[in-house]
C-alpha cells in the first residue's frame, strides 16, 4: 500500500520539480528584466549624443525602480488567478449537482443555535399523512448510481402501506441495499431528469425516514449525541429505546455510560454489535414515519437479536412502516423468537436488481420452493435482572426536558461529563453521568497538542537534517557567493570609475543597471560605441509584500584619468558579474532541489510512522487531524516554506552586504542604524510570538473541519432521510467560522506590523535624507559618497522590514513542519518484536533528534531463533493466561481501563476448526487481536505478570504460542502475513478491482480470473474479466457487502504461502446462507489442513462447521468442548452459568 501511496507522490513531486525549476528561472529573468530595461535606456540615451547626469539618472531609475515591483509581482498574480480558476472550476462542479429528492426549505436560524436547533422537521401529523395513501409508491423504476447505463435495480415496482412490515431478502449483490438507497431518493432515476423519484413527492409534507445502513454510521461524539442526533432529550423516551435495543448491560459497563465518546465510525471503544445497536436505537429515538434497516442483526448474538425483534422491531415500532433487508428471515418467522406464525406482512425477492417475487409472510413458508434449513435457535438468558429504574432528571446536566439552550452559548454546561467510580455499578443502569471529585471530563478522542512558544531548534534541525547537510551547506555557499559577487562588483565599479576616468557610473545595491561610458574621447567613442555594456544581477525580493520595494540608484562621478587600459577594469567587472550571475543560478536550483529533497523525506516519514502505528492510536485520533497533517501541512512543506525561507536567506544575505558596504562608505549613519534595529528587534518580537500561535492556532482549528467533511460524508443517507441537512450544514459553517476567526486574527496582527515598519521606514527616510543634505550643506562630504550611502542606507530600511516579515513568515511555516514532526515523533509505534526476557531497570527513552529516514524503522530485523522457513507448519495454537485491557478514559488524571479479556486459556490443535461464540461485546475479535499482536504486549517473561498489575499496563499479558512459538518474538510483517483474517466488516481500495486483488501487478489475468470463478463471483471468464476493470468505489461502497467479503476470499487465495492459520470473524455475518455455504466450500477445498477460529453468531454454522466451541462471556471463557453437548448444556442449564455476571 505504500507504494501505491509513493506512486501518486513521486507523480506530485514530478508536477513540483517542474514548477520550482520553473520559478527559479522565472525569478531570475525578472530580476533581470528591470536591469536590462535601466541598461538599454541609458545606452540609448548616450548613444544619441547626450550627456548622463545625475538629475536625470537618478529621476529615471526613481521611475524604473516603481516599476520593478508590478513588473515582479505581475507573474505571480497570474499565476494566482490561474489557480483561482481551476478551484473555482471545480468547486462549480458541486453547484451543479442534484439537491437530492427532497427540496431544502432555508432558515434563519443563527449559528449559535446549531446544537440543539429549533426548525427540526417535524414529523408529519395524522391530517398531513392522511393525505398520503402509501409512504412508499415507486412504480416501474430504474435507479442507477453514476451512470444511466449500469442500472442497479430494474423495472422497480413497490407499493408499502403505511404501518407494514416488508422483509427484503435475495442473494448477495442482487440489489437489496440499493432498493433502501432508492426508497431514500439517493439513487438517480432514469425517469426523472431532476433525480427525484416522482412529482407527488416535491408536493406532499415530507417523510422522515430512519435509515440504518449494513455498516452501521457513528459521527464523532458521544453515545448521547448519536442517539439524540440533534432532537430534544426526552428522558422517558431514551430510557425505553435504550431498553427496547438491548444497549442497557453495555452502557453499565462502559465507565462514561451515554457519555462514552464513539471516535470516528464508533471504532473507539465500541464492539460492531454494540455500534449496530446505537444505529438502531439513533432511528428508533427519532420516531420517523418509514424505518429503512439494512440487515441490522447480522452483528448480534443469537439472544440480542431476539430481545432487538420483540422488543423494538415488533414492539415499539409496531405500527410503523418497516422495511427489513435480512439474510436470516427466521429472526422474523421462527415461532420461537415470536411465537406466531409470521409478523412479515410482506417478502420482496430481489435477483440481478429485479423484483422475482412478492409474497404475503404466512404463505412464504407454505411454498415449496422456500424450503430452507432454517437455524437453530440458542435461547440464552443472556439479560441481568435488572432494578427497574427510570432516569431521574435529578442527576443529569446535558440532558433535559427541554434542552433549547444551545451548548454553544452556555459555556458552564461540560460538553462531556464523567463518572465517579463508586457509581458505576453493574445491575443497575442509569445513562446519565455525573461529574466526579476531580472534575476531570471523560474523553476517549486524543487532543490535539498545540506547541507554545517559538519554534524549537529541533525543528530546525530536523528540516535541515531533511534536506541533507552536505546540501544545505552548497546553498549557504552559494548564496554567500552570491551576495559576495554582487557587493564585490559594486565596490570594483566605484574603484573603476575612481580610478578609470569614466564619465558616469550608474549602479544600485539591488537590481543594479550600469550604463558605462568606457572612452574619454569622441574618436574612441564612436569607434567602440557597439561596445556599450549592460550589466545586471538578480533583484531578489524578500516577499510578495517586498515585491513592491523599489531600487534606488546612483550615479557616482570621479574623474581621474588613469593610465591603466579600461579592458582590465572591463574584464575584472565581467568577470564578477558573470560569477554573480553563476552564483545566482546555482543558488536558485539548489535551492529548488533542496525544498523538494526535504519534502519527500517529511512525506515519507511521516507516511511510514502511520502505516506502522498502533490501531489504538487511529482508534482515538480524528482521521480529519491525519488529513489535515497529510494535505495543509506537507502542502506548506512542499511549497511555502522553501519559497519563504529562500526570500528570508535572500533578505539576511542582501543585509549583511548592505551594512558593509555603509559601514566602508559612510560610518557616521552606523550611529543612526543602531537604534533603529533596537526598535525593529521590539516590535518583531511581539509580533512573531502571536503571528506563530495564531498559525498554530489555524492549522488545529482546521483539523475539524476535515473531520466533519468526512463524517457528514458517510452519513449522508442518514442525513437526508431525518431531514438533518440544515442542522449538518450549520455544523460545518460553525466549524468554518472558527478557521476564519483565526486566519482573520492572522491578517490582522500581519497589517499591525505593516503599519508599524511603514512608520518606522518613514522615519528612517525622513532621517537619512536630513543628514546627508546637512552633510552636504557643510561640505562633510562628497555628493558621490552621499548619494552611494543614502541608497544603501535606504535600503538597509527596506530590508530590516523585510527580515521582520520574512523571518516571521518563515517561522509561521515551520509549524507545518513541526506539525509533521510531531506526528512523526508521536505516534505511538508498533514493536516489531517484543522482549520476552525478564525485564531490568529500562533507560529513559530520548526524544528523536530528526525526522526518522524512511525505512530507517525497519533496519535490523532479528528473527527468532529456530523458526523455520515455512512457519507455522502445523497450526497449533495455545492461549495460556491471557488477559487484555483496553483505557476507557485517555485524558483524564484518574484513566478508567476495562477488561475485554480475562485469563482466558485454551488450546487449539493442528488442523482443528474452533468455533467461539458469544455476546456483543464478550472478547470474540479481542483474542484474534491478541493473536495478531493488534494490541501491546506486555515484555518480560510470563513471571512479569505483577508488573502490568502494578503499572496499570494496558495492553496484552500472558502468552501466545503458534507451532510451540511465543508470537511476541515473531516480526510483525512475518506473522500478520502467515495468518490469515477475513473479518466482518470487509475493507477494499478505491480503484478497480484488479487492483484490489493484485495491488503490486504481478498476476496475469487469468490467474485472477480463476480467482473469481472459484469464489462465485463470476460465472464465466468473460463476465470475470469485466469485473476485473469494474471500479469498486470509496471502500468498496459501489458493490454489496456480501460481493465485498468475496472479494476478500479471492484475495485471500491469491496469498502465496497459504496460511495455515484462518481466522473468520463474522465474515459471513452479512451474506447469505448459499454464499456462506460457498466461502465455506473454498476454504475447505483451497486451505485443507489449515486451523479455522471461526467467530460467528450463527450457531448453526457453528454446530455444522466446527469440532469445539469456545463461550465468551463478559471477556473469560466460560465454557468449551464440542459444540451440540456445549451449547445444548448452556441452553438446557443456564441457571447454573450466569453468562453476563460471571
């Protein structure tokens, strides 16, 4: 994957070197331009017989010099209205899109109100639906996704009555979450050129539709605020949802209750099962008119999913209009779950996007074509007696009757409350919290650091470490070769027209256009006149604001004759001018290499420490801040920052060299500069320190703004059925007022200094030209050596006030740097290997002094000793002691861990298929975690077990040995990569699905083909060779989750050495029982020999399947042996196993 990832940056990088080459050029040429302009027009002026003096000099080069700026400014406003075309471009694309089915009605309500906002859609009233015969009417429709000549769902006919029950069943990939998609008017049809389902449907009051997607969306926050989803809290209300879908028993073990923070997708500390339950319980809390679930019991357990059907599909939503698209129909049929015949009104049958069947429920049995083997149901007691308590509004502060006031406004309401321990009590539940003794506020999501203070000479050396020492030090070189070239020429010109008789000498410390009269007489003249030079070096700009200094140039007459030819001052001064112009060059492509070099390696850098770090890190870290980090921040290391700190380097250069050449020309104006850099010095100082926070300050704020993009992204077909548009898009512009609040303080502090350095310039002015008309009003000195001073001292003005800005500028773009840094330095890393030595006193770890090289991580890999080639050839597996601990609180002062395992021993022998069973949330995917080593282990041998008591380790202790050998002494690649993982909640790349199997081009296609023939996703080569070009989308969301984990199977094949080890984790949980059936078939016919952990709920799979089963409970392992004698035990005696208070 990395090197897919290099592949798109070296592409980017190429763009870049093109367009920094580029720049270099194209600064040099305007630097010269204005040169040549100065040159051609005094040549032309004495050629035609006049005489330069210094009136007229000095008024032209005044006039040239307010020229230089718009002349060098003009290319970069091209440039920059060049790409405020292209973005305008492809902003306007969005404008141009379809609004959806359902018109947006505007409001006025202010932001401050977006928390709990006011103009909520109401759901409809009984007169309002009434005038609605059916809230679902499609008729003889054709839905696709992008393109009219794919279409999804053929010929679509579907009429629901208001209050029915509709299962949606069919065969993976036949279109069963498209028929939810279209209900939802996020498909297009191919009848309506506006995209909107029918005509009745812009006039009728609008529907609210909960939709619950087969991945289950969370946005970031709390469980709280997922349920609520922006409606007022009604605490009676909650407290039946909660109960209706079983989320009482998790919520008392999670120590913030409601207030638990689900990260990003509910990854945070949320299970599948138990993010699948707060989806349902988000629908059920909105009491919308039509409830679109998409296959929402695939994740639960056998006893869950019969508490969420009685008491929630067939008990609090009786009477609404529900359309379920399930695999297991007998969650909705068996007369042991409901005990009636069938509470389906309805079964619609989908096959290749057509509607085959719809049948009445009670005759869908009676057919003979719909014999099935219908599963086994485990009746297991799973609920504590609970204490029927309700929710007392006496210890809530976030949650209340009428909750108008919005959080925004109210700053002594905590946005997120705790927990005391002594009230977290397993029996009984109650889903507020309360604020504990240390009034500490419970948060699961990382906080974004935010460095104080100037920016660390770390950072510094980092960047340079990036860039290569030996070429940072070639371009101080050259930049000093430079400078020097240049101050050298002006001091030789002066020389030579002191000592060479020259009528005129025009020069200027930057820019500088000579016009030089070589001949004292006419003969000589006229006979060399084609000999007239125009000399010039490059006038480097310090900033865009810089752009606009003008060169002020002088004219200097000497004149006396010297006896030395005028060619060895000529050839002396063309030499110098040609080494400057050398110097220049190399400057500027060096220093363009140099900002590319340090680019790639911060990219890369910070690239490998992500594809390396923990899984608990992405778990609590906002995928918005790594955005933020991987596009602003390297995008600011890529361009800004090597164009601002070459200007910075031009500027200190073009100063040293300007206060030598005053300090040799006219000493006395030493005493005039000095407090004048007393007082630049005090004013850079206030402002660096707030224009640096304040840059800080912008990029943090930006992070959210990213990861609100991304969460309203993935939830849109959540958004659009609740009618949350207005409530998401006052989010996002909350979330961009705060942006825009810190990059206006930016400009604002920027224009203070302007104004400041312009007084202070002024001033300087003002001084300078009054003492040098005194100067020569006393005849202190020569009007040659008062006109070369004033120019350098001017100039000196110009360029302190550069530095300021630079300097600050430069500083504000190292925090992308340091940004970067931190992500690099930060992030917490996987051991590739972990010690199982007994552990001694341990060195304090020192801070990383650089930006890690890449690869530089992966150097000196020792593999474990006695490990063979073809590890693990048998398969054995031996969970001894293990225990695992999850932090629950990662901010807080007194951190809260949770147990997902406890002490769990077993065994697994060669070749033996293990089935593990249990509730949501019992440790299942916890011990495939433990295997892969997706979680810390504790070093040390087994012996060091107190250790982690003592310490409050959270991680892995114990052991796990695969073939005899503790997995903590296998390389992470080595051991990931010889065991293989298909889990529920299949993940594939954005691109084509040859990619996603063969990510590194190495198959042919017909070894791919064959691929896709065995696993059924294709019936024939030339149906499979098309699929191999099909693109599969964003994560694979253009194709069915069932197609997904198919997917995954055939890549799974194509792993060369087949693993021996197999771990399923409820990778059927979304497919059906015939392509369950054919994942089976191809594991067991492609992996014979090969040791399966196979995770499920479907206890009949289990039984079918497996030789022993393994019960989880509450993280400990309460019950093993071969599965008919288990689980009919377990089911005929649980009064003698607790399985929740064990």
């Amino acid at each position: 994957m990395k090197n897919r990832v290099m592949h798109s940056r070296i592409q980017e990088l190429d763009a870049l070197r093109g367009q920094k080459l580029l720049d270099a050029c194209c600064v040099f040429f305007w630097a010269v331009c204005p040169a040549l302009l100065a040159s051609s027009t005094f040549a032309t002026y004495v050629a035609i017989g006049n005489e330069l003096k210094a009136s007229a000099v000095f008024s032209s080069l005044a006039l040239f010099g307010m020229l230089i700026g718009p002349m060098n400014a003009f290319p970069w406003v091209i440039n920059g209205v060049m790409e405020a075309t292209i973005s305008m471009q492809r902003i306007t694309k969005l404008f141009y899109l379809s609004s959806g089915s359902f018109p947006l009605e505007l409001t006025d309500t202010p932001l401050s109100d977006v928390g709990i906002p006011t103009d909520i859609p109401i759901v409809c009233s009984f007169a309002e639906k009434s005038t609605i015969s059916m809230p679902v009417n499609i008729m003889n429709e054709s839905f696709y996704y992008t393109n009219c000549d794919n279409l999804v769902l053929k010929n679509i006919t579907l009429q629901v009555q208001w209050g029915e029950l509709i299962g949606v069943i069919g065969p993976v990939g036949s279109g069963k979450s498209s028929l939810l998609l279209s209900i939802l008017g996020e498909l297009q049809s191919v009848v309506s050129e506006d995209d909107l389902r029918n005509e009745s449907m812009k006039t009728n009051p609008r529907l609210r539709y909960a939709y619950v997607g087969q991945t289950p969306w969370l946005h970031s926050g709390t469980i709280r605020e997922n349920i609520l989803f922006g409606s007022d809290c009604d605490l009676a209300w909650m407290n039946t949802v909660i109960e209706a879908c079983a989320l009482k028993v998790d919520l008392a073990k999670l120590p913030n209750g409601l207030d638990t923070d689900v990260g990003e997708a509910g990854g945070n500390s949320l299970s599948g099962g138990q993010r699948a339950r707060v989806a349902l319980a988000r629908a059920v809390y909105q009491k919308a008119d039509v409830y679109l679930l998409d296959d929402p019991l695939s994740a639960l357990d056998v006893d869950v999913g019969q508490q969420i059907i009685t008491n929630c599909l067939l008990g609090l939503l009786s009477g609404r209009t529900r359309i379920i698209v399930t695999h297991q129909l007998d969650w909705l049929m068996n007369t042991k779950i409901v005990n009636k015949r069938a509470q389906v009104d309805f079964i619609v049958e989908l096959k290749d996007g057509i509607i085959t069947r719809k049948i009445p429920g009670n005759l869908y049995l009676d057919n003979d074509d719909n014999n099935r083997v219908h599963q086994p149901v485990l009746d297991i007691n799973s609920d504590p007696p609970y204490n029927e308590s309700t929710l007392s509004s006496d210890n809530h502060h976030n949650c209340s009757e009428n909750n108008n006031n919005s959080t925004l406004e109210n700053d002594d309401v905590p946005l997120i409350t705790i927990k005391d321990d002594s009230s977290v009590n397993q029996s009984e539940f109650s889903p507020n919290c309360v604020i504990n003794n240390n009034n500490n506020y419970n948060v699961n999501i990382n906080m974004e650091h935010m460095a104080v203070g100037s920016i660390s000479p770390h950072v510094y050396k980092s960047y340079i470490h990036s860039v290569g020492y030996f070429l940072t030090f070639s371009i101080i070189l050259s930049l000093l070769l430079m400078q020097g070239t240049r101050n050298a020429s002006d001091w030789w010109l002066s020389y030579w027209v002191q000592n060479g008789n020259l009528s005129a000498v025009v020069s200027s410390f930057q820019g500088s256009s000579y016009q030089i009269e070589l001949f004292p007489d006419n003969h000589t003249k006229n006979k060399y006149l084609h000999s007239t030079h125009n000399l010039s070096s490059i006038n480097y700009n310090s900033s865009i604001n810089e752009m606009l200094q003008t060169s002020i140039h002088s004219v200097v007459r000497f004149g006396e004759p010297n006896s030395i030819t005028g060619y060895y001052y000529l050839e002396i001064y063309a030499f110098l001018v040609i080494s400057n112009l050398i110097a220049t060059i190399f400057r500027a492509v060096l220093f363009a290499f140099g900002g590319l070099v340090a680019a790639s390696v911060v990219h890369e850098s910070a690239l490998d420490t992500i594809l390396e770090g923990r899984q608990n890190y992405f778990n609590t870290t906002p995928q918005g801040r790594i955005l933020n980090r991987f596009s602003s921040d390297v995008g600011t290391v890529d361009d800004a920052l090597p164009f601002q700190l070459n200007i910075l380097l031009a500027s200190l250069a073009g100063l040293l060299g300007a206060l030598v050449i005053v300090c040799v020309s006219l000493p006395t104006l030493i005493f005039f500069l000095l407090p004048l850099v007393f007082i630049f010095w005090s004013i850079q100082r206030q402002y660096r320190g707030a224009a640096r926070d304040l840059k800080r300050i912008s990029s943090i704020v930006r992070s959210p703004v990213y990861g609100h993009y991304t969460d309203t992204l993935s939830g849109l077909a959540v958004i659009h059925g609740l009618g949350q548009e207005i409530r998401f898009r006052q989010l996002t512009a909350c979330k961009l007022s705060d942006q825009i609040r810190a990059e206006l303080a930016s400009l604002a502090a920027s224009c203070w200094l302007s104004i400041r350095l312009q007084l202070i310039g002024s001033a300087v002015i003002t001084g300078v030209v009054s003492v040098s008309l005194v100067g020569r009003l006393f005849d202190w000195t020569h009007i040659a050596s008062i006109g070369l001073s004033v120019v350098y001292a001017l100039n000196i003005s110009g360029l302190m006030t550069s530095v300021v800005y630079d300097m600050t500028e430069t500083e504000k773009n190292l925090v992308a740097v340091e940004r970067c840094q931190e992500l690099t330095d930060d992030t917490p890393i996987e051991h590739d290997i972990v010690s199982v030595k007994p552990m001694g006193p341990q060195p304090r770890s020192s801070s990383h002094s650089h930006l890690r090289l890449p690869k530089e991580r992966k150097s000196g890999i020792a593999y474990p000793t006695g490990l063979l080639p073809n590890w693990p050839a048998s398969g054995s597996i031996f969970f001894n002691n293990v225990s695992l601990t999850y932090r629950q609180n990662s901010q807080s002062a007194n951190e809260q861990s949770v147990k997902a395992l406890d002490d769990v021993s077993f065994t697994v022998k060669p070749g033996e298929c293990v089935g593990i069973v249990g509730r949501t949330g019992s440790g299942k995917s916890s011990l495939i975690k433990v295997l892969l080593r997706l979680v810390d282990h504790l070093p040390g041998p087994y012996t060091n077990q107190y250790i982690a008591n003592q310490t409050g380790f959270i991680g892995a202790t114990g052991q796990v040995f695969v073939d005899g050998i503790d997995v903590r002494t296998i390389p992470l690649t080595l051991l990931r990569s010889r065991i293989l993982t298909i889990c529920q909640e299949p993940f594939l790349f954005s691109g084509c699905l040859r990619d996603n199997l063969d990510p590194e081009n190495k198959l042919n296609d017909s070894v791919l083909e064959d691929v896709l023939l065995k696993c059924q996703l294709a019936t024939s080569r030339l149906q499979a060779s098309q699929w191999l070009l099909r693109e599969v989308g964003e994560s694979g969301r253009d194709i069915s989750a069932g197609q997904r984990q198919l997917i995954c199977l055939a890549r799974a094949l194509l792993r060369q050495p087949r693993p021996k080890i197999i771990c399923l984790d409820e990778a059927t949980a979304s497919v059906d029982n015939k392509c369950e059936e054919t994942i089976h078939q191809v594991l067991d016919r492609e992996f014979q020999g090969a040791t399966i952990l196979l995770i499920a709920h479907r206890l009949a799979s289990v039984r079918r399947l497996c030789s022993r089963v393994i019960v989880m409970q509450s993280g400990r392992l309460v019950a093993e042996g071969p599965p008919k004698e288990t689980l009919d035990t377990i089911f005929n005696h649980t009064e003698t196993i607790d399985l929740v208070t064990l």
